[in-house]
C-alpha cells in the first residue's frame, strides 16, 4: 500500500519525483503564508495556537501536559507543538505542519487519481480545495491541521474500496479497518468531533458488507480497528501512566470536553445563520446534492449513498457546533469524494431530464435540481473569489448586536484576518512591552508567579518572557472554573494557602464613548484578594486586553 500511495501509478520515475517535489512545495509555501502563529514571516504567536505552542513548549522542557500544565485538547497537538520547539522555538512547529499538510494533500492527490486521470480537472479542483482550506486556516497551527492526515489516509483507503468493489460484492480489506482505527484513536486523542468522519465511513462498510453477507471480512476488520486504535493510544496511555497522570490526561481530553460542549451555544439571526451555512458548508452542501443525484439515478449506487451520507452527518454535526471557521477544515479528506461525485452529477442530471418521460418530473429536475447547481457553484465560487484574501467572521458574544446593524455581504467579510491580527498594531499594540513589564520581576522570583488571563494573554506573557505559572491552570481561569468548580477552588485555595510573589492579571476591556477603557470579565474574588495583599506595579495592553502585574506586599 506504502508503494501504491508513495509512487502510484506514473510509468516514470520522474513523474512521481515531480508529484512530490511540487506537494512539498505547495505545503511549505501554504504554511509559510497563511500560518500567522508560526511562520518566520510573521512575529505572531496566534489565539488558540499560542496555548498549543505553550504547553508544548513546556512539555519539551519535562512538564506533564494536563498535570503540570492545563489546557483541554488532544495530546497529539501538544506532541506536535513539542517536537517543534524541540527543532527551533516557534517556527519549528512549522515542521510538523508542513509533514501534515504534505501527505494529507497526496492522499487527496491519490484519491482522485483512483477516479479519473484528467491532469487539468485534478488541479484545478485541487487548487480550488486549497483555496478553501486556507480560508477556513485562520492563523494555523489548528487541532483540524493534525487530524487531516489521518482522514485523508481513512478517506483514501475509503475510495480504493469502493472503486475496487464496482459492480460485484463489496470487499473491504482488513488493513483499510486498521488505518480506520489508527485515524479514530488519533482524533480521539486530538478532537474527537474530528473523528466524525471515519464514524460515517466505519458505518458505512457496516452496511455494505452485511449487504453482501461477507460477514468473515466484516469480523476482520472490527478486529484490526481495534488493534489500529490500540496501537496509537496506548503508547500515550502507557506514558502518562507511567508518569502518574493518566486521569489527568483522561479528564482533559474527554470528561472536560464533556462538560465543554454542554456550554450553551450563541444565538444568532436566522438570516445570519443561514448565509453563514451556505458561504462556509457549501462544499458539504455540494456534496450531499450530488450524492442524492446519484441515488436518484441509481439506488446502489455506494459511491453516491457515502457521499450524501457523510456530508449530512457532518453538515448536521457542524451546524450544531460554534461558528467557528476552522471547523471546516476537515472538509479537505472528503475533497476527493466530491471531486468524484461532481465528476459524475451533471452527466447524470442529464440523463435523468432526457430519460424522464413524465413531463411534471421534468419540470421538477429543472426548478429543482439545476437552479440548486447553479446557487451552489455561484456561492462557492464567490467564497473562493473572497477568500483569496482570508477574512474574519466575528463570532464572539459582544459583536452580535454590531452584526445585527450590518448588510450580509459586510457581515460575512467584515474585517480581514491579516489586518487584525498581522498588522494592526493600533490593537495588539506592541509586544516588547510584556517582556517589559516581566523585567520588573527579579530572577530569583520569577517561580513565584501565577497568572490569570482571559483567553490569550497569559500564553503570550508566558512565551515571551519564559516566565510559567506556578499552577497548572495558567488562562481562561475564569471561563475553565465555570464548567469545573474544582478548578477555580484548586486555584484559590493554593493562592490563598502559599501565596505567590506575583501575580499577572488579564482581562479584556472595551472602549467607552468618551474614549476611557473599562475593564469587563474582571473577577470579583480576585479583585478582593489583590486589593487586600497585593500592589499594581505595571500594566500594558495586548491586543484589546489590559496586563496588570501586581506585588504581594511586604
């Protein structure tokens, strides 16, 4: 399989050595553009990617994830963050996401390879994909960027079956079962919503296979799932148990998430929504429509029954989750099934109008079908025109009501991702002053010190000055002692039992109009505690959030 994937079919040597070269190629050239948080090109540590970046970071130098350091995703990201910075502080994450974006690109590139061998439709939908995927890449340095490969390898061997079983019994090989299981350990232990799909391709080979009574390779490859899931978990099982932390591993990367997604989701006008819906899942839209035309056209058809199938479940799936664009990355491993399916849509729409001898159905294929085709290609096609440049879609709560004044068209683009993030300046004003306000602290202090952030300023305080929290719960204090009371009271009772030198507080803060900047998601218990022990010594601004480090008085 490792031959068919690494050389495929090219009849010269040379061919298969271009293939490469220009996916490498295209892999660092996407990472070095649009990876804001890692690239050399940028002095940028990121929103999300600063907190993988940090507990990374901190791994490499022999913290325990989870134990010693706290955040609740999947341990393989942090894996990921941590041979990075054991190559080169920052930048060296890149590594790891050039290796992921390469072969997850050439599963995508082997995939439709298996269907058609027209060079200039694979490209050109190849680059339209991209295109896409960067859109939705935000600043880079994901969760979705480190499960895409294991998707695309499920996804690729997904295809082969199917495209090996046409037109007799489905076979399924029990080596496909365990890539399957291999991809659906890694998310669990990355995101687990990411392993939605292979949950649809898994169901799917269920069905197919007790469609054709093939009930020995059906127990085969249950069997090596298992073993495919055991083999990448345990390793990680092993290490942290060995390490006395394996509840801690297991609490922050499922029972906490649990307790995460019971979180009431945000409330948004229809009209918004429903944009939002078409702009961003419109290739899971396209895909479920050109699915549903092939069952239309043949109902066993397996290739036009998994399409619609995986792309309703995840549609659904998505829709259900917070708008959060990055979200739809995982649309990149399915890429190829709608490359196929669209391959065969059209002929097929054709076919159905010229056979229908019922005029009413006609009528029905053209309002129904065709004008369905033509919003889908107009709407994915401007995405794609717009998205050249990434935009921002603001989701946070105290935007809804400036949203709600705004036109659709100025909602959905309404602020471009390099500008807010890259260059403005005038907002995140300049970081230097952090490593500023960390000089006040003397050496021989600085394992005295705990921090409470709200979202990213504790991260970036902590990479920029080297200076870790004393205690593992280092941002989002407020936000993470919400969904777990133990948390804010380990924190507490730890500050109020031993307490720390120094300690840095951050929150965000909004501008009045007057032009004054007031304070918002302080908390009331820490503003006691401080008032009654501690003295501000400094403050800075990042981004639009105020750093406060205070003193415990003599």
């Amino acid at each position: 399989m490792l031959r068919e994937i690494f050389f495929g079919k090219q009849k010269l040597l040379r061919e298969t050595i271009s293939l490469h070269i220009a996916l490498i190629l295209i892999s660092f050239v996407f990472v070095y553009i649009f990876s804001y948080s890692t690239s050399f090109r940028y002095d940028f540590f990121g929103g999300d990617s600063v907190v993988f970046q940090t507990v990374g970071n901190f791994w490499a130098q022999g913290y325990l994830p989870y134990k010693d350091i706290f955040d609740h995703k999947g341990i393989i990201v942090y894996c990921a963050n941590a041979l990075g910075y054991m190559i080169y502080p920052r930048i060296g994450v890149m590594v790891s996401q050039i290796i992921c974006l390469y072969l997850s690109c050439l599963f995508v590139w082997r995939a439709m390879e298996l269907y058609s061998s027209c060079m200039v439709s694979k490209i050109i939908f190849f680059l339209l994909t991209l295109i896409y995927y960067a859109a939705h890449y935000q600043e880079g340095n994901h969760v979705e960027e480190y499960s895409i490969v294991f998707l695309s390898a499920a996804a690729y061997c997904f295809m082969r079956a199917l495209k090996d079983s046409e037109g007799k019994n489905f076979y399924h090989p029990p080596l496909y079962g365990f890539i399957y299981g291999l991809g659906f350990g890694a998310c669990v232990l990355i995101r687990t919503s990411d392993a939605a799909q292979i949950c649809c391709q898994t169901f799917l080979v269920t069905i197919f296979l007790l469609q054709g009574k093939s009930f020995d390779n059906l127990r085969k490859n249950f069997f090596m799932f298992i073993v495919g899931t055991a083999v990448i978990t345990l390793p990680f099982v092993i290490y942290f148990a060995t390490h006395g932390a394996l509840y801690e591993m297991f609490y922050g990367t499922i029972l906490f998430n649990m307790k995460y997604t019971a979180l009431p989701l945000q409330k948004f006008p229809l009209s918004l929504l429903t944009t939002y819906v078409l702009i961003h899942f419109m290739p899971f839209i396209l895909m479920g429509a050109a699915g549903l035309g092939e069952i239309l056209s043949d109902g066993r058809n397996r290739l036009g029954w998994s399409g619609f199938f995986c792309a309703t479940a995840i549609l659904l799936m998505l829709m259900n989750f917070r708008l959060f664009r990055h979200y739809c990355m995982i649309f990149l491993p399915l890429a190829p099934l709608l490359f196929v399916l669209l391959g065969d849509f059209l002929p097929t729409v054709k076919n159905l109008f010229v056979r229908e001898k019922n005029f009413l159905q006609k009528v029905l294929h053209v309002c129904f079908v065709f004008p369905i085709t033509l919003i889908a290609v107009i709407l994915i096609g401007s995405c794609y025109v717009a998205y050249i440049e990434p935009f921002e879609f603001y989701v946070h709560a105290e935007d809804v009501a400036e949203i709600q004044k705004q036109d659709l068209a100025g909602t959905l683009f309404l602020k471009p991702v390099k500008t807010r993030f890259i260059y403005d300046l005038s907002d995140r004003k300049d970081f230097a002053t952090v490593e500023e306000l960390a000089s006040m602290i003397p050496v021989d202090e600085r394992n005295s010190v705990v921090t409470w952030g709200h979202y990213c300023t504790a991260p970036h305080w902590v990479l920029r000055t080297g200076i870790k929290s004393r205690e593992r719960l280092f941002f989002l204090n407020g936000t993470f002692g919400q969904i777990d009371s133990a948390f804010r009271a380990e924190w507490f009772n730890n500050i109020r039992n031993n307490p720390p030198l120094w300690i840095v507080y951050g929150v965000t803060y909004e501008k009045q109009d007057n032009g004054e900047l007031k304070a918002v998601d302080t908390d009331g218990e820490l503003d006691k505690l401080l008032t009654e022990k501690y003295s501000l010594k400094g403050m800075t601004y990042i981004f639009p959030q105020i750093m406060k480090l205070y003193r415990l008085r003599e």
